[in-house]
C-alpha cells in the first residue's frame, strides 16, 4: 500500500514536471528586446538673419510659429523657422530634386509636440529630423538618416520611431522611456539577420542567406517567432 502511494505521488510529481517543461516552452516568449541608451542631441538653433528667397512654402502652426522651406534658386532645400519676430535658420534640410516635396508634420512625439521635417540628401537618401519649441526657442533633437514611422507598435500608448537605412535593410527601433530615448537594432539581436524590414504593425520580416525569411512580431518587449518559410 505504502509503495503504491509512493509510486502515485512520484507519478504525480513527474506529470507536474512535464506540464511545467511543455508549457514553458509552448508559451516561450521569445527574444526580449535589447535597448541601448542614446543622448537627445537638443541642439538650441540660433537666431540670425536668413534670406529666404528662391521657391518658397510655408508651414503655419500659428501666427507665432512659422516654418518656410526655400530653395534660393539653387538645387537645394533650407529652411526657417519664424518664432515672434524671430528667424531661426535650419540649414539645408534636403535636396530639390526637382520640386520642393518636403513634408512637414506637427505632432506629438515621446508624449510630447515636435516638428518632424523629411527631406532627401540624394536619390537614395532620406533624412528625417525633429525640432521641438520650449518658451519660445527652437531645438532640433533628433535627426535620422531614414526613412521612418511612427507607430505604437507596443501597445503603450506611445509612438516608437522605426527606422530601416540602406541595403539591405537594418532595422531600428527608437523609444521614450523613463526621461531617456532608447534604441534596439533588431538585425543585430537577430542572429546578424542580413535584412530586417518593417511588414505591418508589430510584424517584421527577417532574411538570413542561409535559412530564408522568417517573420517575427513584438510582443511586449519580446520578438516572437511565428513563421518560418
């Protein structure tokens, strides 16, 4: 009688054991993001004189707040921003490229208002930067050379920045956490993948030479595995 409860609460044990082992690894939640601190260059742009001449268009929060983007007849593109009274140069912010096709967003980044300004340095070449007003003065904090989104893609109610330059593609994942910005090079975290591109909210497509595509998804803070072809 005593070996046979034994055996029924060894076997009760060992079951337990297998049901923690399968549910740990059915529910794995994959690879947790590495993030990586980055400084906020808040770079305070200076105040001076600037001829804006050429093609002009003008982006207009209020009557306080201006930017105008120029060309002065060359082939480039420079901007200002108009502050009450005051004119804060950018410098060039692209290339013509034909027509002044820049794109001027104000809207709300890391929780906070930004001026987000696109622009191309050559055919190949997007360039996305970010300015932001306190009292009165302008700051550029944050300038990338990419094409990028802005989705939450964690489901915090915060937009992260997704950044993919060159080719093949090498995907970046910029964040605002706890007063600091923050970024995460999946390609890296990914077993050196050769390409890792943004599909669709969540979702990434990761290419290696030698096992072909694979598509993960952020869960949290954890790349999941879901496909493999």
């Amino acid at each position: 009688m005593r070996k046979s409860i034994v055996y029924i609460l060894i076997a009760l044990v060992v079951i337990s054991a297998g049901t923690v082992l399968y549910n740990t690894f059915l529910y794995t939640p994959g690879q947790k993001v590495n993030w990586e601190k980055v400084e906020l260059e808040k770079k305070a742009l200076e105040s001076k004189d600037a001829a804006v001449s050429g093609i002009v268009t003008l982006w207009r929060e209020s009557d306080n707040e201006k930017i105008y983007l120029y060309d002065q007849g060359t082939d480039k593109v420079f901007g200002a921003f108009y502050i009450a009274d005051k004119r804060y140069p950018l410098g060039q912010v692209s290339m013509k490229l034909g027509r002044l096709h820049n794109d001027i967003k104000h809207e709300t980044l890391f929780g906070e208002g930004s001026y987000r300004v696109d622009g191309v340095m050559g055919s190949d070449s997007p360039i996305t930067t970010y300015y932001k007003i306190e009292n009165r003065q302008p700051y550029e904090i944050l300038s990338i050379e990419a094409k990028v989104q802005e989705l939450d893609i964690n489901g915090d109610g915060q937009k992260e920045i997704i950044s993919a330059p060159g080719a093949p593609k090498e995907t970046k994942i910029y964040s605002y956490e706890q007063d600091s910005l923050q970024v995460a090079h999946l390609n890296d975290q990914l077993d050196a993948a050769t390409s890792v591109t943004f599909d669709k909210p969540n979702r990434f497509l990761v290419y290696r030479e030698e096992k072909g595509q694979t598509i993960y998804e952020l869960q949290g803070d954890h790349l999941v595995k879901i496909k493999e072809e």
